[in-house]
C-alpha cells in the first residue's frame, strides 16, 4: 500500500468515527425524578395488565430492568414518594437540634436498657419459680 493510501484510509476511518459514533464523547448520565419514576412505573403496571411488550418499552426508555426494579422496591418501601435528601452543605443544627438528639439517644438507650432489665427479671421469676415447684 502507498502512503496516500494509507492516508486516505485513516482520514475515512476517522470521519466514519465522528459520524457514525454510537456513544457521544459527552455523553451525560440520565437523571430520573422521582415523578418520573413513577410514571414509568405506572406505565408499566399497565403494559403488564394489556399483555404488551414491556422490554420494548424499557428498550425505548433506554432503561434496564434491573434499574426499574431498584424503583419499584424504592416505591414499595415508601421512599419514592418522598423527598430525598438535599444537595450541597448540611444544614446548621442548632443548639436546640443537639438537644433533642442528644436527648432522643438517651431514650433509645434507657429503653434498651429497660426491655433487657425485663428480660433478665421474667427469667429469675422462672428460675425461682422451678425452685418453689421443687420444694413442695
């Protein structure tokens, strides 16, 4: 092969990339909401009731299944509906806020400590209760 060939070939092989390319160099991650989520997932509630195509349709969305049943347990679980956590720097808790956390770890704590302390006295009274049983 001659040079110009060469030449020729790569600037062909080169133009044919920019073209034809099948990913876009840029190419950005699709950011879903949560109400689109939702429709989609209504969507194919309904698709599934008519007996229609549902990998169509995700082929169509450009979605895998496997993401839409990641939503669907979301939704399930309450967590689709809800707002998600906010972007950018938490919020300032204040004095106050401490407070009450500080407070509401204690209490889940104590309440620990209580349901065990329950525990260990239902077993003594068994315990003692084998014992009297014994005796008489």
């Amino acid at each position: 092969m001659s040079q110009a060939n060469v030449t020729a070939i790569s600037s062909s092989k080169a133009s044919a990339n920019k073209a034809g390319s099948a990913t876009k160099p840029n190419a950005r991650r699709r950011v879903w909401t949560q109400k689109q989520k939702l429709q989609v997932l209504v969507q194919i509630d309904e698709l599934k009731k008519n007996g229609a195509d549902v990998g169509a349709f995700l082929r169509k969305q450009g979605l895998y299944s496997s993401t839409v049943s990641l939503w669907r347990k979301q939704r399930n679980e309450g967590l689709l509906g809800v707002a998600g956590k906010k972007r950018g720097p938490k919020p300032k808790v204040t004095p106050e806020m401490a407070e009450i956390q500080r407070l509401q770890r204690e209490v889940e704590k104590l309440s620990k400590s209580l349901t065990q302390a329950q525990k260990i006295i239902e077993i003594q009274k068994k315990i003692a209760g084998m014992y009297t049983d014994e005796k008489e």
